[in-house]
C-alpha cells in the first residue's frame, strides 16, 4: 500500500503561484501512475496533472502552460508548481498513486490540501 501525503495548499492572490508537495511512502511496487486530481465544491474529482506508466505527462487543457508535476525519486516526493493562479483553481488538491500490487488493483489518495485563489 502507498501512503501519499500532501502539503503546500493555501490561499493566494489571483495571478500567484503554489507549489504543492505529495510524500509517498510505502511500496510503490507496481505503482504505474501518479497525479494530483483536485475537487471544488459541489464538483467532482478530477484528473489535474499525472504521470503516466511510460513517464509522459498529461494536463488537464485547463492548466496547460501554467501547472508543471514534477517528480523527485531520490525524495520519494510528486510536485505540483502551480503559477498564474485563477478562482477557478480554488479546490482540494489530492495526490494519487495506482496500479496493482500483490495482484489487487490499487487506487491510493492523499488526504487532499485546500488551495485557495482570491481575486
């Protein structure tokens, strides 16, 4: 099991940047995608910015040119750098890990950081 934790949420002006951070720990054995998904309000979960199993990365269109994930094996650590901040970016960014370990399918999430745009 992955265990994903998260930090760097926050409130921010409009046009600001965050940069989020996902520890992970545990066996990451079998482990072919991460990402960081994020909910607004009333909203569902969706996919933010990932890394797929053969190490490209896919964005949401609506954070292209402006979202960079990142990655860091030394750290065991999933960045998100977050710049040109809109309200619309206002929701609970989540960390994600799955694939399949010990022949189960695995879907593992952090408990979510709140980052919040003012205008």
């Amino acid at each position: 099991q992955v265990q994903l934790e998260e930090s760097g949420g926050g409130l921010v002006q409009a046009g600001g940047s965050l940069r989020l951070s996902c520890a992970v720990s545990g066996s990451i054995v079998g482990i072919n995608s991460m990402g960081w998904y994020r909910q607004a309000p009333g909203r569902q979960r969706d996919l933010v910015a990932g890394f797929t199993s053969g190490g490209s990365t896919n964005y949401a269109d609506s954070v292209k040119g402006r979202f960079t994930i990142s990655r860091d094996s030394a750290k065991n650590a999933v960045y998100l750098q977050m710049n040109s901040l809109k309200p619309g970016d206002t929701a609970v960014y989540y960390c994600n890990a799955a694939g399949v370990q010990n022949w189960k399918r695995v879907n593992d999430w952090g408990q979510g950081t709140l980052v919040t745009v003012s205008t």
